[in-house]
C-alpha cells in the first residue's frame, strides 16, 4: 500500500522561499518570439570558460541597472523591492499577484535564486490556478507550471530546492534529537 496517494506525488520538491520576482502576461502573438528569446543558449552552453561566463552576466546586470537609470523606459533589474513569497519548484510556482492572468493565459516570470549570483531567470508558464487571499490584506495568488525554461535554469532551481530540503531535514532530525 503506497504512503502518498498518486494525486499527492510530484515531480519535483517544493520550497517556500522569498525571492525577487517579477511577472508580466503574455499576449498571444508574443508568445513565440518568447519561446524562441528563452530556448536561445547562453554564451556558457557553447563553449566559453563558465568563469567568464558568469562574469559577464554579472556585467551585464550592472548595464541593465544604468542603462535603467538613464532611460524610464528600461525596466530596474530585480531587487528588493521586487521580493516576495514565493513557492517554488522545478515544475512551476505559486506567488501573490493580483494582475496576473486567468487560467491558461501565460505569464513571463523573471526571478533570482539566492544562491545564483550569475543572473535571474526568465521563463514563461502557463497559470493553472488562482487562488483567493490567504488572510485579510494579502493578495491573491496565481500558481504557474513552467512552459518554457532553460534546462540549465531548471536544474538550478531543482539543486537550490534540494539543498533548502536537506538543510530543512537537518534542522529537524537535530529538534528531534533535542526534544
């Protein structure tokens, strides 16, 4: 008799974090040029040192920042003001947005994890649920099972879940042990 009924299995570990997050619908007919903008392979996948890699996007991040400083028009790279709770997987995610799309409609996610200093992650999921506020001032929350996204990016993600799920397990066989 299995422990966890089928409807309860995942594919992939589930962490509540707080990252910087941004998202945006999609509209139809930008779709594809999306798909292809995020399937494009980054500079690292084609042969350069990973060491230069990694510090060119982080130059390229710092460009972002000036350039959005000197043009309105631009968009601010993530940061502070964009963290919030999020529940994150290899699979998708589930964060508070009061505009984003309907089931089925897509949105454009942008995040960094803590642990990637090399850049945020863009990928584009399709909403598969919408739920009502969890208490009284918050706001409703989407959740999104990823469509499109980098290999490398998922991978990253499924190496940050399973190392908040370890250090989780640890913290609680040493409460056991304690108590």
């Amino acid at each position: 008799m299995p422990l966890v009924a089928a409807s309860d299995r995942r594919a992939y570990y589930r962490v509540k974090v707080r990252i910087p997050l941004r998202h945006r619908r999609v509209r139809p007919d930008d779709l594809d040029a999306l798909r292809v903008e995020i399937r494009t392979p980054r500079p690292e996948a084609e042969g350069v040192d990973p060491d230069l890699a990694v510090r060119l996007r982080m130059l390229e991040q710092k460009l972002d920042l000036v350039l959005s400083y000197l043009d309105d028009r631009l968009p601010a790279p993530l940061g502070p003001a964009d963290v919030r709770g999020v529940e994150l997987s290899g699979a998708g995610m589930r964060f508070e947005a009061k505009d984003a799309g309907e089931e089925g409609q897509y949105e454009l996610v942008e995040f960094q994890l803590p642990s990637d200093a090399a850049g945020s992650i863009r990928a584009i999921g399709r909403v598969v649920g919408r739920f009502d506020p969890a208490s009284p001032g918050a706001e409703p929350e989407v959740a999104i099972q990823f469509d499109t996204i980098d290999e490398e990016d998922r991978e990253a993600i499924v190496r940050f879940s399973n190392e908040v799920q370890r250090l989780d397990l640890r913290a609680r066989s040493a409460e056991r042990e304690k108590g």
